[in-house]
C-alpha cells in the first residue's frame, strides 16, 4: 500500500475488495484517512452494502476498525429497509395492475435485488422500473394515480416516447419513485428493439410475495448493457459494472450467449455492449466466454474506446466534482452562475443526498452527510477544482470526450 493514496487508489481498491476472491492483505496499511475516504467512495460508487458483506460478513481472519464495521453495517441495514419499503410498495402495484388486466414486466433493480443478488440488502435501489405495452401507457398512468401518484408536471405520451424508453416518473407521498418504461432503449439512439420478442421471452416468477414477468436472461443482461453504455454513454456507478458480471454469474450456463450476441446485433448496440462487458470482464471477472468478445468485438475496435468509457465511469457525477450537465453548465455560466452550480453540486437535495449515502431521506441523520459530500470531492479532486475556478479546466474536453464515444458507439 502507497504511503498516500491517489484516486486511481480508491478506485482500484474498492474493485479488488468486490471481487469474489478479494485478498484482504493490504488492508492493514490503510489509514484512519484512508478508511473514511474508501467508505464515502463505496456510498458514492453505491456498492457499501456489498463491501459491509464482504468485509464484515464473510472476512474472519483481517481485521477491520470498529468504525468503519458500523458505518458499513448501517450502509446495509438502510439499503435493506428501503427496499423493503420499495418492494412492498411494487408489490401492491403488481396486484393492481394485474387486477386492472395490464401486463407488467418487472426491470433491474427489484429483480437484480431479491433473484440475482440474494439479498435484497446488498442491492441499493432509488425507484421501481416497470415495463408495459405502449398501448397501455395512459391505462398505466391512471392506475398510478388512483394509487396515490403524482407527475411532477403534465406532459404528452406521445412527444414523450418518440424521445424516451419511458415517460416521465410518478411519486407518491412516501418518497416512492415508480419509472414506466415501454421500451428498453431510447428511440433516438437509431436502435431497433424487437419489444414483442421482449414480452414472449419474458419468465413468470415468484417476485416480492407475488407472480410477477421478468426479463429472459439474455434480455436482461443486455438491458444492462444498454442501460451502461447507451442510456448513460457510462456515466455510471461501478455497481452497474457488478450488477452485469453478478447477472452473469448467476445464469451461469443458462445464458444462451449465441442469442444474446444476435440480439446485440439487431437491436444496433453491439459496440455498447462489448465495451460494457469488457469492463465488466476487467474489473469484476465476468466470465464471459471468449468466442462471445472475440464475435461482439466491432471491425474498427480502438483501444480509445475503452479509455474513454473508464473516463465516463471515474469521472461520475457521484464521485466527482463535475458531470455532464454540470460541465455544459460550468461552460456556459458566469460568475454567479458558476457559484450557483458550485453550491448545487456540493449541496444537493435531500433525495439525492439519501441516495449517495443510503439514509431516509426523511431521518435527521441526512443533515450529518451535507459536509461529508462536501469535503469528500475536495479532499480528493482540490487541484481540478481549483483548475475549474481559475479557469485552467478545460469542461469542453469532458463533453467531447462523451460525444466522440457516443458517436463512436453510434458508427
């Protein structure tokens, strides 16, 4: 272990200490700095309750400071009932749909939760993705709003499904977020999805107390993928990374790996695809056979790539000082705007705060976590702060690093 840990460190360590067969030597050199700035860096990457199993759990030889064992412990126990919370509330809305004789498809988090995972507890989840038939869309709406959610403002299904897989988010008065999707990439990516050939795939299974349709497992592992590579051009957490080699070793062989590459292919997002996995393959062992990459690998495969996607996902909104809308913003801005921009990123709402950090968002303890988020960025990224106030920065090569991959990913 290096006398001071760089980013890159943080980084690497949280992806070692995920691994299934993580060696845990090296922790004994961590200091009481490095154990708090590791700890924020897992709620930011969304992966402590993963790391509370790992370490606290299943480790019984190295130990770990008491502090740190309850920081972790609380990490788990609120992902835990919060998602309980998430899916007693997605079970009263199967019920309802079922009642109402609408079809929904169960997506990512509650399935990868409570089948892939095991636990619902290591498994963080902000809201409940459901599927449905675009012409059940508007029924779909109504039967939200009987049951107590709400829009955040009016909108028109059909401007908004020529731009978005879903429409947008209803809430309810606990906090809960539901997210209807009709389609599982976005029309304006030029991607083809055979959605029939979603449905009649589709399984029936034991989910949150009731019968529920999930994806096949082929869809879902490439949902994920597009969910990665296409939806957020890799501006995700490292847990998106996890979710995918944790679906993957969950199907195990029966992953029909020849029908997955096939749909790749005709839905247009084998090259998001083969980067996610390749990612995947790198930092978590995602045993992914190696005729699959060497087919989904594209003709004008740049190692580039590859370089830029590891940019996307380590230069996250959650774990660095600026993102995408963040940059454009910074861009764009004067002075008091760009002070405006400094104070949102450093003090977020409540909602998001409870989702970086795993706490209620309705306990008092959100109030501890507004100077953690503030200084955990500082701490660690102070010099590209100081570049961005004095106007060093250059916030364009963020954004044309994201518009030449998404192009690349698009060619």
């Amino acid at each position: 272990m290096k006398a001071v840990m760089d980013q890159h460190d943080y980084d690497d360590l949280i992806i070692k200490l995920l691994k299934r067969d993580a060696d845990l030597e090296g922790l004994a050199g961590l200091t009481k700095t490095d154990w708090d700035l590791l700890v924020s860096q897992a709620h930011f990457s969304q992966v402590a309750p993963i790391l509370y199993q790992r370490l606290v759990k299943e480790n019984h030889t190295h130990p770990i400071p008491q502090a740190v064992t309850l920081q972790l412990r609380d990490a788990y126990y609120v992902c835990l009932g919060n998602n309980l919370r998430l899916n007693n509330a997605l079970s009263r809305l199967l019920q309802q749909f079922q009642a109402a004789s609408v079809p929904v498809i169960v997506l990512k988090g509650a399935v990868l939760a409570e089948i892939v995972y095991g636990n619902i507890g290591l498994r963080p989840m902000n809201d409940l993705d459901i599927l449905v038939h675009k012409d059940d869309l508007q029924r779909s709406q109504e039967l939200l709003w009987r049951a107590g959610y709400q829009n955040s403002s009016t909108f028109d299904i059909e401007e908004e499904c020529a731009k978005l897989q879903h429409i947008p988010a209803v809430i309810n008065s606990d906090r809960m977020l539901v997210e209807v999707h009709w389609t599982l990439v976005r029309p304006d990516r030029s991607s083809k999805v055979d959605i029939e050939g979603v449905w009649q795939r589709a399984r029936r299974v034991d989910l949150v107390g009731t019968q529920a349709l999930v994806l096949s497992p082929e869809d879902l592992l490439l949902h994920l993928c597009v969910h990665n590579s296409i939806h957020h051009i890799f501006m995700v957490s490292l847990r998106s990374f996890y979710d995918v080699a944790e679906v993957i070793r969950f199907f195990g062989s029966e992953l029909d790996w020849e029908q997955f590459e096939s749909f790749a292919r005709a839905w247009q997002v084998a090259k998001g695809v083969y980067l996610t996995l390749f990612l995947a393959q790198r930092w978590f062992n995602a045993s992914v056979p190696s005729n699959v990459m060497e087919q989904l690998q594209p003709p004008d495969y740049d190692s580039q790539a590859v370089t830029w996607a590891e940019q996307q996902v380590f230069s996250d909104e959650n774990a660095h000082p600026f993102s995408k809308v963040f940059s454009q913003g910074w861009a764009s801005q004067g002075v008091t705007g760009k002070a405006g921009l400094m104070m949102k990123r450093f003090f977020p709402s409540r909602e998001r705060l409870a989702s970086l950090f795993s706490v209620p968002p309705d306990s008092w303890r959100i109030y501890l976590y507004y100077p953690i988020n503030a200084f955990i960025p500082f701490k660690r990224r102070w010099r590209q702060i100081y570049q961005m106030v004095s106007g060093r920065e250059q916030i364009s090569e963020v954004v044309e690093r994201e518009n030449k991959l998404l192009q690349w990913m698009k060619s």
